[in-house]
C-alpha cells in the first residue's frame, strides 16, 4: 500500500472547509496541520472531520516551522493574501494547491510563477471547472468535431453576491468581481475555444450594492451571518466580450445582486456555437443540450454530476482533489497549473480595467 500523501491546509473559510471536508473523506491522504487566524473559523472546520486530526496553528508562518511534518500545502486564503503565503511554501519545494485566481494582480502572480518554475514546484489552480464531468464532456464533444470550429461562446452568471467579508468587496484586496468570480468562466471560454485572446471590451457598475451606503449582504452557501457593507468598490454587474485571435468571440454576463437565489432555478448556463451551425449548451452544471448543425441533430445528454464531488458539493471540486494528490505522487504537471491560471486572470483583469476606461483593452497591454 502506497503511503499516505500528508497534507496541510491554510485557510478554512467557505473555500478552505469545503477542502478539508473533501480531503477528510479521501483515504490516500492525511491531514496533519491546519492554519486560520480566526477561531471561529476554526471551531467550525475542525467539527466537520470524520478521518483526521490535524494539529493546529493560526498562520502559516508557525506552519513552517513544522514543514517535515506535511507533503504538500493547500491554500485557501483571500486573493491579496496568495502570494506571501504561497512563495515560502514553494521555496521550501512543497507542492501547493493553491485557490483561485492565482493572485489579485498580473504582477504578484507572476512572482508565484516564477517562483515555481525556478523551484520546480507543481501548483494546482482550483479553476474547479477544468474537473467537472459536465464540462469534460462539453470538452471532449468540442473535440469529437460535433460543432465544427467553436466561433462563439456566451456565460450567464446571475447570482447573489459575494458572502458578507469586507475583502470581497474591496478591489484593491480581491482584484474586483470579475477577477475574483469570473476567472473560472473566462477560463472555460479559453480551454473550449482552444485560441489566444487578444482584446476585451466590457461595461459595468454598481447597481444595488453601492458604495458609500448600507448594503445588507446576505449570501446562500456562506457560513458568515448577514451584515451591512457599505464600502464596496467592486462592480455588482457587468458584460464582457473577448475576440479571440482565431476571430472567436465570447461574452459573459454577470449579476451579483439575485434576489432571491436559488440554484434549482435558472443556475449558471454556458454556451457555444460552432461553424457548423451546431449549438451546445450546459444548464446548472448538470446537463448538455446539443442542436442544430449539419444533420439537424438534437440530444440531451443528463450527466453523472455526483461522481466529480462529495456529498452535494461543487461540480469537479472531489476530482480536482484527487488530481492534486496525483499531482504530489508523480509530480505531473496539474491540469489547472499556473499558466492557465494566468490566462483567465489576464482576461478579469483586462475587463476590470475596460470598465475603468471605458475602452478596448488589448492583453498585450498588461503582460
């Protein structure tokens, strides 16, 4: 029997509890250390652990004191945070997987990538999508030929917003909500269409969750009771378009301030469309409708959505697990690794800075 990979996870808010409830419930793994600042974060976490009992610490620079102790490192920080705590655990050669998006700007990420790549260190990127049987399949279709070339795309993210912490809704600290949210989506509109981006317009603002008055932020999936913001500085609503160099084009469309929200409605809906007529589209991270093109062909295809997570969680989130822990045993480069992390930041933070300026941005502006 192959000996188990020891893990230590930093971080235990929504993103990081959900990791440790997953990787509890994987055999191959132990989880011998945690890290949070917050106790109550910690009380919480640590009361949903069936398999392990890791000791704890309240950062991660008390982590590094006991690096002998742990294989590889799970990082679930806030976006400002993801640097500083990833480089010390990558200069120490630790395998990370580290959340999304890489950082919160071009530049730090660009530290963690070449960090890595000096140190020879594998880094995982939770883009949860890139594990998802839904969308596997809606890749392996795409390659099966079934629409031709893919000319367009679209992503329908209405939703209610952020959970109620301040760093949410802070840019200067998340790098703004379409880097913090949306990177996923922009991340599938690059792994389906299979090209190079080259400019993105987008328009947006703030609709309802203003800046300068009380916005009472309640949120459906978050442990964190619902309070007042009043601060925010991100966009609760936007549209972005993408051209692509293969003359592509993609547009998502995002709303934060869904009342009420619930995903047996409407749900997350993406599409494509091919040169060949044929139209494919994926609703709630369930199910693939397939139409049109040269044969007029129609199918639903209803998906093994249990499979690829645990106990109800999100689409691809137990399967990028697993894909980690192989990661750590063989040292194969991670699905999600860095580089496509980068790319789907790029395109946030180009729409970011086109809502700013109200103009093209070119990608090759910011690299």
């Amino acid at each position: 029997m192959e000996k188990r990979i020891r893990l230590a996870l930093v971080g235990l808010g929504d993103m990081g509890s959900g990791h440790l409830y997953g990787f509890d419930r994987i055999s191959e793994c132990e989880i011998t250390w945690v890290a949070d600042p917050h106790e109550s974060n910690l009380a919480r976490a640590l009361g949903i652990l069936k398999n392990n009992k890791p000791q704890v610490c309240t950062d991660h620079d008390q982590l590094l004191l006991h690096s002998d102790d742990y294989d590889a490192v799970v990082i679930s920080v806030p976006n400002y945070l993801h640097r500083d705590v990833a480089l010390p655990f990558i200069a120490i050669g630790k395998p990370l997987f580290l959340e999304k998006p890489v950082a919160s700007t071009l530049g730090q990420c660009n530290e963690i990538i070449q960090a890595a790549e000096e140190r020879g260190v594998p880094v995982q990127i939770g883009l949860v999508y890139r594990y998802s049987n839904v969308y596997r399949r809606m890749a392996q279709e795409v390659k099966r030929g079934r629409l031709g070339d893919v000319t367009m795309m679209w992503c329908k993210e209405f939703r209610d917003p952020f959970p109620p912490r301040d760093w949410f809704y802070d840019e200067s600290l998340s790098g703004g909500a379409l880097v913090e949210k949306d990177c996923h989506h922009f991340d599938i509109f690059n792994w389906m269409i299979g090209a190079k981006p080259v400019r993105v317009f987008a328009s947006g603002g703030q609709h309802v969750i203003r800046r300068g008055q009380d916005n009472l932020i309640t949120n459906n999936y978050t442990h964190y009771a619902p309070r007042n913001i009043t601060n925010s500085s991100i966009v609760d609503h936007a549209w972005v378009t993408i051209d692509y160099d293969n003359g592509s084009k993609a547009m998502l469309g995002l709303c934060m301030y869904l009342k009420p929200y619930n995903l047996t409605d409407e749900g997350l809906e993406i599409g494509l469309i091919g040169s060949n007529g044929a139209q494919m589209v994926a609703k709630k991270d369930k199910s693939i409708d397939i139409s049109g093109g040269e044969d007029f062909t129609k199918e639903y295809i209803d998906l093994d959505v249990v499979s690829d997570s645990v106990d109800g969680g999100h689409t691809g989130s137990q399967k990028q697990r697993y894909a980690f822990l192989n990661t750590v045993r063989t040292g194969e480069l991670p699905f999600a690794d860095l580089n496509i992390g980068k790319e789907a930041l790029l395109i946030a933070l180009a729409a970011e800075k086109s809502i700013k300026e109200e103009r093209y941005v070119y990608l090759h502006e910011l690299i």
